[in-house]
C-alpha cells in the first residue's frame, strides 16, 4: 500500500497509538525489521524494550523512507526546520 502524507486518518478504525523516541532497524536479505521503543532517559548502558516491531520487505522499507523523508521536509517548510540529530 502507498504511503499517504499528511496528518489526518482516513479510516474509521484508527490504530491504538503508542510514543517512540527510540528505534532499531535490523535486515537480512529479504526484509526490514524495524523495532519501536519509548526511551525514558534513564540511562543504565542498556537499550529501552521495544513495544512495537514492523517487519517489512525492502520495496515497502524503501517507500517508508520516501514518506518520511517528504514528510520532513514539508515539516521544515511549515514550522521552521526540525531538530538535528
């Protein structure tokens, strides 16, 4: 499926929403696994749990990167520019 841009949901049935400040992105030769993580800050030198895994092949992997790179960048038109990393 396409990826959409923009914020609002055409579907009825809206998936449950959970915060990520922490991903992981593993691969092997037929598909992406993308590993969502909400890190606390609470140090310790270990990785937070993940709540949520994507596991994807490389054609839908390639089209999220479009999306979220296109979505960056009217983000950085509208608000003024997104942090660096």
């Amino acid at each position: 499926m396409p990826g959409r841009v923009g914020g609002s949901s055409e579907h009825a049935n809206t998936p449950s929403a959970k915060y990520a400040n922490y991903f992981k992105v593993g691969y092997n030769a037929f598909e992406f696994l993308i590993d969502f993580a909400q890190d606390e800050g609470g140090g310790g030198g270990t990785d937070p749990e993940s709540h949520t895994r994507i596991i994807t092949n490389p054609k839908s992997a390639r089209a999220l990167l479009d999306l979220l790179r296109q979505s960056i960048e009217q983000y950085d038109r509208r608000y003024g520019g997104s942090e660096s990393v």
